[in-house]
C-alpha cells in the first residue's frame, strides 16, 4: 500500500461549544488534521447510535462527539 | 402491548448466514414501542449486518423495511412483492408476525431476529413489566386490578400460600407477594371484605391452544355459511 495510514475521523459537534471552538480555531489560523470531518448537530443530545454506526458503516476508521 | 428482545448479534448472524440478499423487516407496534424491533432497530441490525459482512468479505445485500403491522394482513400484502426479491426474510416481530409473514410469504424462509417475552407494560425509560397472562377468563375485577396469575409465583387465585414474608415471595425475596398486593390494594379500596367472599373458580377451559377469536358481525358471509353447514 502507497503512503502512510490515515485515519479518516468524522466528529460530531455541538453547534454551541465544540462547533464554536472549531470556528474561532478557524478564525486564528490554527490548523487541524484534514482527515478530521467535523458535522455539526445543533446539540450533541442529538446524537444517536445510529449516527455513529452510519458513519463507520460510510468508512470512518474514528468517530468522536463533541459537546 | 406485546414485550420482546432482540436476540443476540451472534445467533441472528449464524442463522442468515447461507443467504446473499436478506430483508430486514421491522414492525411498527408492539415491537416498536418496546424497541426491539422498530424502524429504528430495523436500521440498527442492518447497519451492524453490513459493517460485519464487510469485515468478513461477504457480499450480501441487506434491504430495510418497516411496516405498521406484520400481525395483521393488509400491512403485508403490499409488501409480498418486494419480499419475493429476496432469499430470506429477517423479522424484527413477535412470533405471531413472524409466523403470519411466513404463513403468507410461503416459499421464502423467515427468521426471527428477536425473542417475544411477554405481554406488558412501559413501566419506566427502557423498563418493562409483564402484566397478563392472556389466560382468557379475567378477573381481575375480584383482585383489585392486580393479577394473581401473573404476579404470584404460583399463580394462586384464591389466597397466598405459606410462603411468604415481609410482602416478597418465597421464591425471591426481590419479588413482591402478589396477594400481599391485592391485600393492600383492596384496602385503599374499602374493598377488603371482597377477600371474605371467596373466589369464583377459575375456569381454565378456555387456555385451548391455540386459541381463536370471532366477531360474528363481521365475519364474512361465506365464513358464516361453513359454519352454519
């Protein structure tokens, strides 16, 4: 296999805190891992097993929630 | 309405495993409400079924579908079509819409992806108690509401037996007396000297198996005219 291993991260983010932490992260130039997806929900609350598990199914090697 | 539980992954994963195209079929009641076997759960197994078959390197196809009732007719026969494109049916139902999906799918094999316990209640978030016993002659209106042949250990109907202590049976001290709770329940009620009567006898005649119900006024003609013959 060409490359190294990179682990494709799908994170689910509260729109208040997490998502919000990510933006002003955005807004100060800071950089993150570009195989991190983050998918914003409006409450982590929200979040379901089956989220979790359609995300594995779809190919994500990590899933986090943040909230 | 009717408890059941999904059976473990392991089990369901043995008895599909010969068939390329399974259909997971849920069931929008009873199964839905107690979520062993709803739209969601539906989701879930086939979300688990695919992340598995990938990590096995199975090619299997896995259809989702739920339908309001698999107990009841008209729910399934809009479905016998789409079913037939299948080799197996999963059913997330309780046995009796497992066997009416089977009973009219005929040529193709359904397993049941869950146990039916009981028939109960929502006692609390993810609780649910058994509460009747289908027995067929209720009498409940002698016992204050509480059912002695479901809650007493022995099924008792006219009285504890010497077992019991503190209000919790004999068989479990977690296990509250069912007579202990008539007793109580009676009482609140200003009823207690219901208990002095004695009870009507049971009867257990009517437990044939398996057991049939008719409501002549809408029985069709021709079902009507058999009978009479």
């Amino acid at each position: 296999m060409a490359g190294k291993y990179e682990p494709k991260v799908v994170g689910f983010c509260c729109h208040y805190c997490a998502y919000s932490a990510a933006d002003l992260a955005g807004s100060m130039r800071l950089e993150y891992a570009p195989n991190v997806r983050i998918v914003k929900v409006m409450c982590t609350g929200r979040v379901d097993t089956l989220h979790l598990l359609k995300a594995f199914e779809d190919g994500a090697d990590a899933v986090f929630v943040a909230g | 309405m009717i408890v059941a539980e999904r059976k473990p992954f392991a089990e369901i994963k043995e008895k599909i495993k010969d068939y390329k195209k399974l259909l997971v079929l849920g069931c929008g009641t009873c199964v839905s409400v107690c979520q062993a076997g709803g739209e969601k759960e539906v989701e879930l197994l086939a979300t688990e079924l695919r992340m598995v078959n990938k990590m096995d390197d199975r090619e299997v196809e896995i259809g989702e579908l739920t339908i309001q009732r698999q107990c009841d007719r008209e729910y399934i026969e809009p479905i016998i079509e789409k079913a037939k494109e299948y080799d197996a049916v999963l059913s997330m139902a309780c046995g009796a819409g497992v066997q009416f999906v089977a009973e009219i799918l005929e040529e193709i094999p359904i397993i049941p992806a869950v146990n039916t316990r009981f028939i109960g209640v929502t006692a609390d978030e993810g609780l649910w108690l058994e509460k009747c016993r289908a027995c067929g002659n209720c009498l409940l209106a002698d016992y204050g509401g509480i059912c002695p042949m479901t809650m007493c250990a022995k099924s008792l109907v006219n009285g504890p037996c010497g077992g019991y202590k503190d209000g919790k049976c004999e068989t479990s001290r977690e296990r509250d007396c069912a007579w202990v709770k008539i007793y109580e329940r009676l009482s609140k009620q200003g009823k207690l000297d219901r208990m002095r009567e004695g009870f009507s006898l049971k009867d257990y005649s009517v437990q044939s198996h398996p057991a049939r119900q008719v409501n002549e006024a809408y029985t069709k003609p021709e079902l009507a005219a058999a009978k009479e013959k």
